[in-house]
C-alpha cells in the first residue's frame, strides 16, 4: 500500500480528548499534494498517528454550517 503524504496546513482546534491522550481536532491538511481540505479526526500526541477520520472541501463545511444553524433554531 502506498504511503499518505499529509501536511497540517493550520490547526484550527480541538474538539475533544480521550483518556490515553488522543485528540480530535479540527485542521486544514494537505493529503498528497493536493489543494488544503478541512479534516477533523483523532489524532495521538505529536501527530505521530492519526484515526479514521472525514476531509470536507470549502463548499462542504458552508453546507456543514448551514445545516447546523438550521437544526439549532428548530425546535426538538
């Protein structure tokens, strides 16, 4: 199998953290050279190693953001 290139562009947060340290975070990665996309996933300390994870494009998280805005002002 081949190996993935990727590149933390910028960290934009962390989400949340386990007990033995792992971190889900939300970042802008470059995966194989390709054009920055918005990833969240769990990653260990240093970056070392990473979770199975979700990479959204620009229009994605704008559909993302409306979809949640919408679901808060509805009444449960």
């Amino acid at each position: 199998m081949a190996e993935i290139q990727y590149e933390i562009v910028k960290t934009i947060g962390v989400l949340s953290e386990s007990a033995k340290g792992w971190k889900k975070e939300l970042n802008l990665v470059r995966w194989n050279n390709r054009e920055p996309k918005y990833d969240i996933r769990d990653w260990a300390p240093n970056h070392e190693k990473m979770g199975k994870g979700i990479t959204l494009s620009d229009e994605e998280v704008e559909q993302l953001k409306l979809l949640l805005h919408e679901n808060n002002n509805q009444s449960l």
